[in-house]
C-alpha cells in the first residue's frame, strides 16, 4: 500500500490547522475540530500508512500562541506514537 502524505504550512491558527487537513483528508462528519477529535481521526480514522509533514512548524509557534502550539504538537507526537504506520516529520 502506497504511503499517503498530510503537509500542513503556514499553520497560524487551530482552525486554520483544521482546514488543512479537511482539504487534504475525508474528515468524518462527525470532526469536533477540537483536539481531542484530532486525536481521534489520525489514529482510528485516517488509514495509514501515512506521512504528516508540518513545514516551517516553528514559524506556527507564535502565531498559534504557545499553549496551542504546545497542544497541537503534543497531539501529533502521541498519534504517531499509538500508530507504528504514523510518520511524523517536522521541519
């Protein structure tokens, strides 16, 4: 199965992060666009295996604010730890 790729840049807000990720994903309707849903999605909903690549992520730290942006990453880093077909790249 081809590894499929989710690039997200210029991240400037969660929702802006949410809208990324609609345009590039089948989101069930059910998304709470809220970071637990996130959660949710990447690791029971979207099938892998699967590439989520952030460009630039550190420019999206003060636009996000820190909390956010703390969140958001946190999120991403547990996805990618409860799935083995999760690849997280940051650059």
């Amino acid at each position: 199965m081809p590894m499929s790729r989710i690039e997200f840049a210029n991240v400037c807000s969660l929702e802006d992060f949410y809208r990324q990720l609609a345009a590039q994903t089948a989101l069930p309707a059910h998304f709470g666009r809220n970071l637990d849903a996130l959660f949710d999605v990447l690791t029971a909903e979207i099938a892998g295996p699967v590439t989520i690549v952030w460009h630039r992520h550190d420019t999206s730290a003060p636009l996000l604010g820190h909390d956010d942006y703390t969140a958001l990453l946190a999120v991403l880093h547990d996805a990618a730890d409860s799935r083995p077909d999760i690849h997280l790249v940051l650059d």
